[in-house]
C-alpha cells in the first residue's frame, strides 16, 4: 500500500470518528463557536447541523476511495479550518476542550492542538497532492485514471 493510500485512510477515519463524536455530543462544539462571538447563534446551529455530516462523508469518501479529488479535497478544507479554529482559540488564551470529538476523547486548546491540527493539514495537503497533479498537470480526464496508471 502506497504512503498515500495509507495518509488517506488514517485521515478518513479520524474525520469519521469527530464526524461521529459531534452527532453523539454536539454540545461542547457548538459551546465553543457561541464563545467566540463570530457568528449569529442560527449560523452555528446550521453549521453544527453540516459539519458532523460533511466530516463522516468525506472520511468514508477518504476511505473506499470514492470521488477521491473532492474527498482529498474536502478534506484539506476541514482540516484547514480546525488548524484556523485551534490557532484563533489558542490566541484567544481559551484553555477548554474545544468540542472536536465530543466526549469520546478531551482535546484542549494550546499550541500542542495547534501543532496537531497543522499535521493533520499537512497530512491532507501530501495526500491530496497526486490527485491534484492528476487533475491540473498531468491533464487526465480524471484523478483515478492518473492513479489507476
């Protein structure tokens, strides 16, 4: 099995696994977006509605290997975002369980979830890479008749 293949499915079942964990317990999650005062308490209810499903999606996507330029894709847009999310609440001096995998596992800010989060980010980004490269330089139909090759 190829390292990809290998980043590909690790990430997918931690996408699944939060994806999960905020359906069983959304609360600490949605506590956290209301604590940082950005956005209306409707647009946090419709996000934290999305974001579980979005997140189980894409890693059962990441997982089988299905739509692999949209799940690698996805997948480096979630990422990117709790990378931006650990970095602001961090800034912020917040020192709560952010709500990342409910009550499954705790997982506080500082720059250890920082770190964390930009490895994840960085994991997406090297899994993503011969997809996109399938896709805009190599100038194939699609990503899997690159990788199939």
């Amino acid at each position: 099995m190829k390292p990809v293949r290998i980043v590909q499915i690790f990430l997918g079942l931690i996408l699944i696994v939060s994806g999960i964990a905020k359906v069983i317990d959304p609360d600490k999650a949605i506590s956290l977006m209301v604590s940082f005062n950005i956005l209306p308490n409707v647009a946090i209810m419709i996000i934290m509605a999305v974001l579980p499903v979005v997140e189980i999606g894409t890693g059962c996507m990441l997982v089988c290997r299905l739509y692999e330029a949209w799940a690698d894709a996805g997948a480096c847009v979630l990422f990117f975002g709790f990378f931006l999310v650990s970095v602001y609440g961090t800034l912020l001096g917040l020192n709560s369980d952010c709500g990342c995998f409910g009550s499954v596992m705790e997982s506080r800010f500082g720059w250890g979830m920082v770190v964390r989060n930009g490895v994840f980010l960085g994991m997406s980004l090297y899994a993503s890479v011969p997809v996109f490269m399938a896709i805009f330089l190599k100038r194939k139909s699609s990503a899997d008749e690159y990788l199939a090759n």
